[in-house]
C-alpha cells in the first residue's frame, strides 16, 4: 500500500539521514572503490533497500528506494537482470549526500513491483520496461530527471533519452546505446559472439523456462560469475538482490524478455507504434556519459561501435580494476561521479 503523506514525510527523513552518514563513511574512499572495500557501509544501507515505498502507476505498484531532498535535482537509477535496487545501495546515498533526489525502483517481476491486474500481459519487451519508467515519474511528480542505469536499466534510460528527451536532463549509459529490434536481432553473429548468448538461447526453450524457474537463484549467480568475473562478491550480497527473484512475474518476464527480442512471441500492439521507432535507432541528444567496466564479462558492444548515436555533449569513461557488468555496485564512486558530471556537461 502507499505510504501516509507523514509516514513518507518520516521514511524521507530517516533516509536522507543514513544517507549522509553513509556518505561520510564512503568520504574517504577513491573514485574507483569497490562495493567489496566498503561493506561494513553497505551493511548500514541494507534496511532502507530492503523496506522499499511503493507507489501505484495504471499497469503496476511499483517498489522503490528515495533518498535526498524533495525539491532536488531527481536521478532515476535503474537496474537489470538479474539484478536489482540493491545495485546502487551505495550510488544513491551519495546522491542524496550531494543534494540529489535519488530514485532507484524494482523492474517489472522483481522485487515488491506487482501488477495490479492479473489480467495485464507479463511482458518484457523493452518498450514497456520504458514506459513504467515514464508512470513512474508521472506518478511521483517528476517532470524531468538524470536517467542512468546498466544492462535492461541502460536500454531503458537510452529509449527514454531518445523518445521523451523533454523528460530527461542527462543521461549516464553503461555499455553506450543498447536501443535494439527484432529484426535487428534476427541477424546471426559470429560464433564466439553467439556462444556469449547461451542464456539467451537456453530460453528460447521450454526446457530454459523449466530449468529458470526450478534454478532461479543458482543460474543468476551463475551470471554474476561470469557477467563480473573479478568481483569477489560474498554470500550475503547475492542473497540480498536474490530476494527479489522470489516476485510472482519474474519469471514470465525473463523469459518473455529473451523471447520478444529474438521475435519468438508477440508484444503488445499498444507498443507497436514505439517499437517502430526505435527499430529506426533514433539519435540521443541529451548530454550523455556512457561507461565500461575493463572487465565486463557479458556481452557488450565496443565503445566506437555507437558513440556516433550520441548527439549532444557525450564523453566516454573506461572503469578499470577489474570492474565488471555490475558497474554501480562494483564501483560506486565512480558511478555516482558519472551522474554528477552528467548533470553539468556541456558540448
């Protein structure tokens, strides 16, 4: 249920307060810190990440994180799979810390986003993803906030950049223009790029449907492994994302999302006019910092192959020491600085 105006005035309070806290812990660490070098701090993060607020929007009630002022400058943070809100415990306090409003919700089928009618299709296509972002805001009040996110989160930021720049004051891209189609899709890959997609594959089958939702949490550890292969994460921060695979549509949605692309199943015709024009690649003209780990082990195009899409001020930062897919919650700092120099560049 929705908060009461006090009880959402109060969880505000009490988060911008843990929020400087922790970002004078985070002070001294440099640019380039790991989440693993500062868990004591992200302990401290852990009750307002696992308590969400949740809000209604006309398709969903969607869980989320908020952190920093009201009447500051509003960061949408965004998450992929399989990940969750956890991925920015430290990124949004620092936000928050620096006089930012930080939101940061579950994706639809993870975490305690639900939809609010059993009768709504469970679809992943990436046009919808973007358009809960948008309810979101409205639903919020947001007019106009810095988008950033990494992996489904990236994509979703760049569709909202590209068809609503009106809404988005900047944007912070990991892995660039990640906008695709199923035509595009369709093409095949050479080899060694095609064996990166094994998932992608495995769920094309009624065997990977069975086989995600008999194995959930042991398969999305298998793709931190190998999405992040030099980050020593421990036990206790994979059990606090993997909470948010145990969501009633989290399944559906994976599975739907790997199908669609691959042009396996059907999205809605309500998207159709949307996915048209993304299928075209549109340009994005909003000053733009797009990101890579040196160590991402998922698949991911190189940074020439889409710096031409960018149109406005647009920079391009390589993350080094091992930082893999997980960008935010393997190097927070330099996520966090990311969004911060977003917000002031210029051409």
């Amino acid at each position: 249920m929705p908060t009461t105006p006090l009880e959402d005035k109060d969880l505000n309070r009490r988060g911008f307060i843990r929020a400087a806290t922790f970002a004078t812990v985070l002070a001294g660490l440099p640019l380039g810190a790991r989440a693993g070098t500062s868990a004591q701090a992200s302990i401290l993060m852990a009750d307002a990440f696992d308590a969400p607020k949740q809000i209604d929007t006309d398709l969903l009630n969607i869980g989320y994180v908020e952190m920093g002022p009201k009447d500051g400058q509003a960061v949408l943070l965004l998450h992929g799979w399989p990940y969750d809100i956890h991925a920015f415990a430290e990124v949004a306090p620092r936000l928050a810390a620096a006089g930012y409003r930080a939101i940061v919700p579950h994706l639809r089928g993870h975490g305690t986003t639900r939809f609010r009618s059993a009768d709504t299709p469970r679809n992943g296509q990436q046009a919808a993803l973007a358009l809960d972002a948008i309810a979101l805001l409205d639903a919020l009040g947001v007019q106009r906030a810095i988008v950033a996110g990494f992996d489904w989160g990236a994509r979703t930021a760049d569709i909202m950049a590209a068809l609503w720049p009106e809404r988005c004051k900047a944007l912070v891209s990991v892995s660039g223009y990640l906008i695709g189609s199923q035509k595009a899709n369709a093409a095949p890959l050479p080899p060694a790029a095609e064996l990166q997609w094994w998932y992608q594959f495995y769920f094309a089958t009624e065997r990977g449907r069975a086989g995600y939702a008999a194995n959930t949490e042991a398969f999305n550890r298998l793709i931190w492994a190998l999405a992040s292969p030099k980050w020593t994460f421990d036990d206790a921060t994979f059990a606090r994302t993997a909470k948010s695979f145990v969501n009633p549509d989290h399944v559906e949605i994976v599975i739907h999302n790997y199908r669609w692309r691959l042009g396996l199943v059907q999205g809605e015709a309500q998207y159709d006019d949307l996915e048209a024009k993304l299928a075209a690649g549109p340009p994005i003209t909003i000053p733009t910092i797009t990101m890579e780990g040196d160590a991402n082990g998922a698949p991911h195009p190189p940074p020439a192959a889409y710096a031409g899409k960018f149109k406005g001020p647009y920079a391009h930062r390589l993350i080094i020491g091992g930082v893999g897919h997980n960008l935010p919650q393997e190097a927070p700092a330099a996520f966090a600085q990311a969004v911060l120099d977003a917000d002031k560049l210029q051409g």
